[in-house]
C-alpha cells in the first residue's frame, strides 16, 4: 500500500465533494494565493462544458493539463534527486520503477539501498572499465570505433552510436516498455535513462518517448486517470472520499471517476453497467422476435405477421403456407375451422392448454420488452433534449446574449440568470435521464418504494418541464423585441424562481436515491410502530373497561 505521504507527494489538490447542489459553492480562484497552478476551472471565454465545470462545485478533483503534469514530474524528480542526492536521470529512473510515487522511493531506498540499485538499474561502479584506448569494439556489430563513436550506460558496456540509435529506435517502437530500457548487453541490467534517448533517437522516435513518459505520470498513479473523452489530452486528479464520482473535464466531458463512464450520479456504477450492457445487448432484438414473430413449421424461420388474416406464407424458397394460430398447414384449414381470421382447431387446443407453455413464453416477452421500451425512449429522450440544451446555451453564449443586452439596455454581467437557468437544465437533464435506469431495476414488488421514486421523479421532471419551456419559449419574446420591454424584469423574476425551485426537486430526488429510498422504510416502520402503540392503547383500554363492568356487575 502506498503510504500517505505517497497519496499527496505529486502535488497539491482540492479536497471536500464535488456536488452541483451544493449551497456553499467558492469559486476555485480563491485557492491561487496557494501558489498552486491555474488549472483552469474558470475561464473567461470557456464554452458551454467548461462553464458546467465551473458551475458545479470541484473541490475533489482537479483538471491537469500537459504542462502541469510535466511540472509534477519535474518537481518529484527534483525531490528525490535533492534527497537522495543522486542525479536527476538516475532520480528519474527510480520514480519510473516505483510508479512516481515518491514516498515509495524513499522508504525503499533507505530500507536498502545496494538492493534498489541492483534491482532498478542505476549501477554505482562500472561492470567494465573505462579504458585508455584510441579504439573500441562495438559490443553489437563488433566494429572497431573512436571513443567518441562510443556511448555507454552506468554499466560502461561499449557500444557504438549507431547501434545505439537501432536498439533504441526498435524499444520506443515496441510500445512503452522502452521506458524501463535496459543495457543492450543481454547479461547486464543497466538502466537507459532519457538522457540516452535525447542524445541519440531520431527526433519521431524522441516524440514518441516523451509521450510515453508523460502518460506514464498517470497511468501510474492509482488518483489520477486521463478523461475518456476521444481525442482530449486532459488528466484528472481525484481525491477519494467524498462518495461522489462525478467529475467535469474543461473538454466537455463528465464522467464517473469509478467506472470512467459518462456522469451518472445519483445511479451506482453497477446499476449503468447493466443498463448499458442492455441497450447494447441482442437479447432486446431476441425478445423482440419472439414477442412479435412465430417460427415457420417447416424452415423454422421468424415469421411476422403484417396483414389482418390467419393465412401465412414462407418468404422463398420455402413458401409454405400455415396458420398463423395453430401453425397447421394452410390446405387443413377452411370455413369449416372458422375461415380467414380465426381457427377453431387452436381455440379447442388452447382450452385444452396445449399453446399455454408458448402463449405464456410470447406474453412475457412482449411484457418485458414494453416495459424496456417506457424506460429506455425516455432515457434516450433526455439525453437528447440535454443535447440540444448544451447547444442552445452555445448559442446563447457566442450570440444571443449580446443580442439581449443591446435590446433590453443591459449589461450580459446581469443577464448570467439566464445562464444559471441553463446549466441548472442540463444537469437536471442528466439526473432525470438516468433515474430511468433506476426505475427499471427497481423491484416490481417494492411497491411503497416505487410509489415514492415515482413522486419524486414526476415532481422533479414536472419543474424542470416548466424551466425548460420558460428559458427556450418565453425568452424569445425579448430576443425579438424592437426594444426594452417593460416585462423584462418580470421575466428574471419568474426565471431565478424556476431554477431555484427545480434545483430544489432535484436536490430531494438525488438524496432520495443516493439514500437507497431509505425514507419509505424509516416512515413504514414509524407507521407500523404508531399502529401498533395504537392497538395496545386500546386493548389496555377495553382491558380496563372489561375489569370494571366486572366490578359493577358484582355488586
């Protein structure tokens, strides 16, 4: 296990939860008297994701550009070499084998430092002997070379520059093993450091190395992870803890830190799994096919029915021609087993439960696949209208919003509650989207539970209907007005109000689900123990009363 030390050497990071609700928001430029580098949180010309990330609290993790992460490498280097006081290749080589972690180094290499050495690479005394001579035999191609065509690692194996240069080239092009390159010598385990590299691989295979050794800073460290997004360059810093794994990258992306898929929260990693596994899955297009089709009873083909009558026959080459009911062939049937639309022979068989085993296999299909069907169109609906809300507030940012300000005379300072409006939206779009993945793995027989879910959903996707309408539909209205309207502050009024009051919904529908719908037990068992205190009560009651008639009566 890494030791504490370990889990904050490679620098300093935000800690506390990442949360949209949160009401104790600070905006991270607070924190650059720290002398901490600028990680970019808040930009002044960011588009639309990057205001998200800023928008939503980021106090457990920290965006880390290219140059950042090459400072952390730099400023560990630098410690173990000052500590260590060996050189910063040879401290470079060190943290590359303990995977950056700098605590590591030190406590194993002042547990035991002959042992590090030997086992790391980074050889105190030369294997061979620096020798006098005006020429040396390459240990590769065994041609003889000036000592200035001759280069050599701790160990001091000769080899020539050119052969340097192959065996290099040939490591980095195998992949990022070649930064654990060794002495070319198959006895030696001499360590290459990037010295080596700068001074005689090709300047591609040079950009490709250093690519290697910056991913390696993080795809090392157990806290850092690169964003998922395609093509983006960006790494983030999490500090575990909080219990919220959503985290914003300043490319536009959000993702859950412990499944690396799109943000989720309030919905467990397991519960995504599955439902992603399920979308992508062949067994909906499986109960599809049984829910909709029968099997052709010579080729056993799927076969769907699309015209009104009972009739069927085969695509070619089979042409088989059978009852849609009871699967018997065509030329059995008649007016005499009920014509064209019916089929007394499968009305007889079925009372007699022949077709109940298939009817009840059909019939589950098709309920299970309905029930799918609700779940995933309004999942998918969501993640559309959060689309197309990401792109309006674009809009609105690089267009419309100066267009408001010139109409309605007032300063885009004053108009960032319509910006509030948006971002509150597309959150709210991702929440809602995937509590309809919660809701299709919530048990049928829970019901109280489901009852409650469904409440908080319904009020929470109500508000967000009307923010949504108010901020796309009424804000038009201003936009293409000759001039100010007088309705305009009424307008920010009733927008500031929305947002506030769906941010609200949302706020009791995540704590909700996050809590498992705890508080349906806690009022069932409140419930159960009010009736039952009841009962008793009245029990002692009629006890007493009972006693009492009895004195009566016996005087």
């Amino acid at each position: 296990m890494d030791s504490e030390e370990d889990m904050l050497d490679a620098h300093d990071v935000y800690s506390g939860e990442d949360d949209f609700y949160s009401d104790d928001y600070k905006d991270s430029d607070d924190d650059d008297d720290d002398g901490e580098p600028d990680y970019g949180f808040v930009e002044e010309d960011a588009d639309d994701s990057a205001m998200i990330a800023s928008h939503r609290s980021q106090k457990n993790f920290c965006v880390l550009k290219e140059e950042d992460i090459l400072k952390h490498q730099m400023d560990a280097i630098e410690r173990v070499s000052v500590v260590l006081s060996i050189t910063e290749v040879e401290a470079s080589i060190l943290l590359r084998y303990f995977h950056w972690s700098v605590g590591k180094v030190h406590d194993e290499w002042f547990a035991d430092e002959e042992r590090v050495r030997n086992t790391v690479g980074i050889l105190e005394r030369p294997v061979v002997p620096p020798s006098v001579d005006t020429e040396l035999t390459c240990g590769i191609c065994f041609d003889p070379y000036p000592p200035e065509k001759i280069a050599s690692v701790s160990c001091g194996h000769p080899f020539c520059t050119t052969c340097w240069t192959g065996y290099i080239s040939t490591t980095i092009n195998d992949g990022p093993g070649c930064l654990m390159l060794r002495c070319p010598d198959p006895s030696c385990l001499a360590a290459v450091g990037h010295d080596m590299v700068d001074k005689l691989a090709s300047e591609e295979d040079k950009e490709k190395y250093n690519r290697y050794y910056l991913r390696s800073y993080i795809e090392d460290n157990r806290k850092m992870k690169w964003c998922p997004a395609p093509g983006c360059e960006y790494a983030i810093d999490f500090v575990a803890g909080s219990g919220n794994y959503d985290v914003s990258c300043l490319c536009s992306f959000s993702f859950c830190w412990n499944c690396t898929e799109e943000a989720h929260r309030p919905v467990d990693c397991s519960t995504v799994s599955k439902w992603i596994l399920k979308n992508s899955a062949e067994s909906e297009n499986m109960n599809w096919i049984l829910a909709n089709s029968k099997p052709c009873p010579r080729c056993k083909r799927p076969i769907e029915k699309n015209q009104g009558c009972m009739h069927m026959t085969c695509t070619p080459p089979c042409k088989y021609e059978f009852c849609w009911l009871c699967l018997g062939a065509w030329m059995d049937h008649g007016e005499r087993t009920g014509g064209f639309y019916a089929c007394n022979r499968y009305e007889v068989a079925k009372q007699e439960g022949q077709y109940d085993e298939t009817e009840r296999r059909r019939e589950m299909a098709k309920n299970s696949l309905e029930r799918y069907t609700h779940y995933y169109e309004r999942w998918a609906s969501n993640q559309t209208s959060r689309q197309k809300a990401m792109t309006d507030l674009q809009q609105l940012q690089t267009h419309n919003l100066e267009k408001l300000s010139d109409k309605q005379c007032t300063p885009e300072s004053q108009l960032k509650f319509i910006l509030e409006a948006w971002l509150q939206i597309i959150e709210c779009r991702r929440v809602l989207k995937w509590t309809y993945a919660y809701g299709y793995y919530l048990p049928d027989h829970e019901h109280a539970k489901r009852q409650f879910f469904e409440y908080l959903q319904g009020e929470a996707e109500s508000g967000l209907e009307r923010l949504h309408q108010c901020v796309e539909k009424d804000l038009l209205q201003f936009l293409n007005a000759d001039g100010p309207s007088k309705d305009f502050n009424d307008f920010r009024t009733k927008l500031a109000g929305l947002t506030s009051v769906t941010k609200n919904y949302f706020e009791n529908l995540v704590k909700a689900l996050e809590n498992g719908l705890a508080d349906v037990d806690s009022h069932a068992a409140c419930s159960s123990k009010s009736t039952s205190s009841k009962s008793t009560g009245c029990s002692s009651k009629t006890r007493g009363k009972g006693k009492g008639s009895s004195r009566t009566g016996g005087s």
